[in-house]
C-alpha cells in the first residue's frame, strides 16, 4: 500500500471542488492510497475544515466535511512522530508534515503547496512532495 500524507490544503480542495485532490482523498477513502496522519495534523485538519470563510462556495457543508473527516481517519494510520527534524523548511508551521512522512515511511507528501517545501536544509528522498494533479497522473488513479 501506498502512505502518503496530505497537507491540509488538499482536504481543503477536495470539500471545494471535485478537481485532483478530490481524486487523492477519494483514492484514499477506498483503499488506494493509505493516509498517514498525527495528532498535530489531525487537529489541523478539525480547525480548519470547521471555519466558514473557506467554504463560502463550496460543494461540502460543514456536517459534510465532518463526516468525511470521520472518513479519512478511519482509513489513517496513526503515527506518533518521536523525532523533529529541526532546523529544516523555511516555514516552521510546513515542518509537522515532514516529520510526520519521514516518521510514517511515506513515499508521498501530497500539496498543493510543493514550493514551501523546496530548500530546506535537510533533504529526504525517500519522500517525494508532490501536487495533487501530479499524484493522480503519476500513479493513473
């Protein structure tokens, strides 16, 4: 099985639209792909899925976006990440992530955001940070 980790602006796409993170969530919810996820990236995941401004137009309602939450956290694994690896990306709050996919054997970190991840200090190649588009292209799902 594939474990990947998904940032949260790619639940954030997924419950907007139905464009390529849609594709990644769903390849997760049946078993495609196995999310990886920690208690620091699950309670970001709950703070923001529970806003309002994002969500003006989006196809999901809050009780929606809930309940595929309860989804996706069937189908995680639960990793304990025991070791940061500091100093690394330029944005502190972008380190969790990487912490969590190295701890978590990942083989992709999934964003949309792949540019926050360039450069950091420390280099691991066993995880590729990939765009949700890419992902699905890569892996024809």
């Amino acid at each position: 099985m594939i474990r990947i980790v998904a940032d949260t602006n790619v639940l954030v796409s997924a419950c907007i639209g139905r464009g390529p993170a849609s594709k990644v969530i769903e390849a997760c919810l049946i078993g495609q792909l196995t999310p990886m996820l920690s208690l620091v990236l699950y309670l970001e995941y709950e703070d923001v899925l529970n806003r309002t401004a994002p969500f003006v137009r989006a196809r999901l309602n809050m009780f929606e976006r809930n309940e595929m939450l309860d989804a996706m956290l069937s189908r995680s694994t639960l990793v304990e990440v025991s070791y940061r690896w500091r100093p690394n990306l330029r944005d502190e709050a972008d380190n969790h992530l990487m912490d969590l996919a190295v701890a978590a054997n990942a083989r992709y970190l999934v964003t949309s955001n792949v540019r926050d991840f360039v450069g950091g200090e420390l280099r691991f190649d066993q995880v590729k940070v990939i765009e949700p588009a890419k992902l699905i292209e890569e892996l024809k799902l």
